[in-house]
C-alpha cells in the first residue's frame, strides 16, 4: 500500500509580501483621495476667475461712465467709498446716491454688493492709491486688492495659494 507523503507546512503569504500590498494599497488611496480634493479647488478657483473677470468688467464701465476716473481714486477715498460708487447711483463726478434721477445721478450701480472672495470667505477690500504700489501678498488670507489710481483688482490671498495648475498663485489671476 503507498502511502502519500503528507504536506505538514502550510504554504501562506510572506512578510515581504504582505509589506508591498499595504504600500501599493497606501498609494492607491494617497492618489484617489487627491482627486476628491482636486475639484473642490478646482471650483474655488473657477468660481474666483467668474468673479474677477465680472468686477474688473464693472471697474472698465465705472471708468467709461466717469471720464477716466475709477472709484475711490482720490487720496484718502476709503473701502466705503469704493463700496458706496459700486453699488449705489454716481453722477459723472462719483458722487452717490441710493436712487437714479435720469439727469445727474444716472449712471450704475454696478454691482449689488461686493462677492466674497470664494477661497477666503472673506468681502474686505485692502486699497492703495499710489501710481507706484504693486501688489504684495500678506501673511494671511484677505478679500480683495484694489488699486484705485491704476484700477488693478485682484484676489487678497498669500502667495502659497495656487491654481490647479500648481504653479500659477491665485493672487496672479
């Protein structure tokens, strides 16, 4: 009678093995969870090209209506300025009012009120009115920069906040 030998060792996954499943596994997850967070920067991003490319047509018309002039150009003209020419009725000097007169105060408003920024949350508006002054980031996050002598609008975010071509800052745009 044969007899047929008996296999006493079980033949089971390594150490090693078992080692590269986890890794593969951690990269795979590391990849899908980037992409759930890309579209939501994506969007913000999106969202802050909308609202830019609407204030800075609004600024153009505020400029053609006034001879030349922006809101809040003359020195010393505060965000409440700025916020007032957008929103209410001007006459062709800036001065508001909260209602039209079809002969004076005829022109805007152009916005309803200001957007916040969709990346900050924030509706602030930081303006300069130097010929000179250049955009510079903060150390934190705002809503808006203005510059009320060049017309320059831009998003008031740090330098670290990039589009979702992860090179371009958001305060670029």
């Amino acid at each position: 009678m044969m007899s047929t030998p008996i296999r006493t060792g079980r033949r089971a996954f390594t150490l090693v093995e078992i080692l590269i499943v986890v890794i593969i596994i951690g990269l795979l997850a590391g990849i899908v969870l980037s992409q759930f967070r890309d579209p939501a920067d994506q969007a913000r991003a999106a969202s802050l090209q909308v609202k830019l490319k609407e204030i800075r047509k609004q600024l153009q018309l505020y400029e053609v209506d006034h001879q030349g002039a922006l809101p809040a150009s003359s020195e010393g003209d505060s965000a409440d300025t700025f916020l007032d020419q957008m929103t209410s009725y001007t006459d062709v000097d800036g001065n508001t009012r909260d209602y039209s007169d079809e002969n004076r105060y005829k022109y805007g408003p152009y916005i309803d009120s200001l957007p916040a920024n969709p990346v900050s949350g924030l509706r602030d508006v930081r303006i300069v009115t130097n010929m000179r002054t250049q955009f510079r980031a903060r150390n934190q996050d705002g809503g808006w920069w203005y510059n009320a002598v060049t017309g320059e609008f831009r998003a008031d975010l740090t330098d670290d906040r990039l589009a979702p071509d992860g090179e371009t800052p958001l305060n670029e745009l």
